[in-house]
C-alpha cells in the first residue's frame, strides 16, 4: 500500500478521539491527592460536577465505562440476582459477561424494537415471580443511544417507571448519553429521569483519553465505591485523568451536535452511491451496507486515501470531535473512487 501523507481519518470510533491542547493543559495543571483516600480535589470535582449535572446525589469516577456499569450491576444485585438487558445492549454484549462471571448475576437479555427500545410487554413478561424457582429480578438495565438511535423520554419514563412499580431498580448505560440530550435539546438531568444509576463516558464524544462516572445516591456511590476497589479501579493521583473529564464536561458537550451534522452530511454523500444503502443517523454514526464483494476494494481505496474504518457489509462509520466537514467530504470522494472502479 502507498504511503499515506496528510491527516490521518480515524472513523472506527468516537473513542479514538485525542485530548486537544487546552485539554492537555487543564490536565498539566491538575492539582492532585491520592483518590484513594479521597482526597484528590480535581476528581472531587470532577465527581460533584457530574453529580450536579445529572441530576444525582453523588458520583464515582472509574477508568472506563465496562467498569462503571459493571459496578453498577453488583451494587444492585447480589449474587443469583438477574437483570434485564437487551440483546444488543453493551453490558450484556460486549463487556465480557462481567456480571455473571464475576457477581453471579445473572442476564435475561430480550429483543430489542427497531428504535432500540425494549417493548414494556416484553420487560413485564421478563419479570421473574417472587418464587425460588427462579432468580430475583431486581434490575432494568437501558442503553441511550444504543447503536447511535435516541431513546424517547416517554418511553424512558414509561420502562422505568415500569421497573419502579415492579420493585426493580433502573440503571442507565449512558456512554453515549450527551448525544442523546444534545439530539433531543434537552437537559442532562432530563436524559436520565427515572434512573437510580448512570454511568457517563467521557472518553467518546466527549474528547477526553480515559474513565467514566457513575452516578447515583449517596447510599448507592458508597456501596460502589467497594466494588471500585475489588475491581481494581481505585486509582492514586487521578486528577490528572479527572481534570480532562472536567474539561470536556465544561466544554465538549453542545459541540457534539458538529458531530451528528457531520453525520447526516456523510449519509447523504454515500446516499449517493447506488450500490450503499444507508440509514439516516440520528446521532454521531453512520450505517451502511455494502456488497460484500466490494469490501476488499474499498477498504485498499480507503487505507490508500488515509482513512482507517471497519469495512464490512453492516459497516459503522462514527464521527466524533477530531473530523472536520472536510474529512467527511473527503471520505464521501473515497467512497465514490472505489465503488467507481
């Protein structure tokens, strides 16, 4: 393959992202403790900021979202528990089976709908009987976005209202939840109404290198605290980390709605190509079939022109802070090159 002189597109993930100059600088100047001990003030500040923002009591920050929804699981549920999830769901999916392999909880994954919601039937039927033939059901575990689709508030507030009524808890994956809110143009607090728990990445759209919240009661953030330490993910001088996730809280989030424009300008450049078919975006991903046969052709076109993506027939494209309009009106010329050939 040719050298690729020039910006390198790296639209794999929103993961990918690079902390930017003022970020690395409000980390460069973190002022530090052992957070351990609790005593570091910027991941104090870091953990009451999110707090505020979502609408919770407390917060905890963890290294990564798998960590905080895994802690999130074993604070809810104790050993021969179950929660409900969706197929599709990140905690159920691909976060290793966390909670069964190592609290004993176990999953009852159900169909998700095309929007990515979960049918309230579905959730009620799932809903185990207080009989010790069966684990307790004791959790609700949403996704918002799942697969760059927004949830509906109403929908939200119904399934959790659900749960509440059947005397489960609710926990909210909202590794992507800032997209949510900024695509709905409402607040944070709004975006999670009726959950007793959030996790929140900070290391997706919102820029920065590493960690998570997880948010929650006062009673709930103590209990996790625990389990942050069992899992290893009771960290020393964090403040550095903690300092970009103030940073992008402050500064990352109404920017996201660049990235969904930057969506929709892709799709409707690939929209173009008569052999793709893609789905309108709702959020910072695109998602496109391509022939399978023409999959080598365009991956080589694409690695030549210096874009890194995950090339296959059901492909996601995901934009995020370090593409610009004219990285996306660059990859719609790749695209249109190799399917030209």
């Amino acid at each position: 393959m040719a050298e690729v002189t020039g910006k390198l597109i790296d639209l794999r993930s929103d993961t990918v992202t690079r902390p930017s100059r003022d970020m690395r600088a409000a980390m460069a100047a973190a002022e530090v403790g052992d957070d351990v001990y609790g005593d570091d003030p910027t991941v104090n500040r870091l953990q009451a900021r999110a707090a505020e923002l979502f609408g919770h009591e407390a917060a905890l920050f963890a290294p990564s979202g798998t960590q905080t929804n895994l802690i999130a699981l074993l604070t809810h549920c104790q050993r021969g528990d179950e929660y409900i999830v969706g197929q599709e769901a990140h905690t159920y999916k691909y976060e290793a089976g966390g909670g069964a392999v190592l609290g004993s909880i176990q999953p009852q994954p159900i169909a998700h709908q095309a929007d990515g919601s979960l049918a309230l039937a579905d959730i009620e039927r799932a809903i185990k009987p207080d009989d010790f033939h069966f684990a307790r059901s004791r959790l609700l575990a949403l996704e918002n976005t799942l697969g760059g689709r927004v949830l509906a508030p109403v929908y939200t507030e119904a399934a959790t209202r659900l749960a509440h009524d059947r005397g489960l808890a609710t926990h909210l994956d909202g590794a992507r939840i800032c997209n949510a809110a900024v695509k709905l143009g409402i607040s944070l607090r709004d975006a999670v109404t009726g959950f007793d728990s959030v996790s929140v990445c900070l290391s997706k759209g919102l820029g920065a290198p590493v960690g998570s919240v997880l948010c929650g009661s006062r009673e709930f953030v103590k209990q996790a605290l625990r389990w942050r330490k069992m899992l290893g993910g009771g960290m020393r001088q964090a403040g550095i980390l903690a300092a970009a996730g103030l940073y992008a809280l402050e500064h990352n989030i109404p920017r996201l709605a660049e990235d969904h424009e930057n969506a929709a300008r892709l799709a409707r450049g690939l929209s173009d190509i008569a052999q793709i078919k893609v789905a309108t975006p709702e959020t910072n991903m695109v998602f496109a079939d391509i022939p399978a046969g023409q999959c080598s052709l365009l991956e080589d076109t694409l690695g030549r022109r210096g874009i890194l993506a995950q090339v296959d027939p059901h492909m996601r494209i995901v934009l995020h802070l370090d593409i610009s309009s004219a990285d996306v009106d660059r990859t719609i010329a790749a695209f249109k090159e190799s399917f030209a050939a």
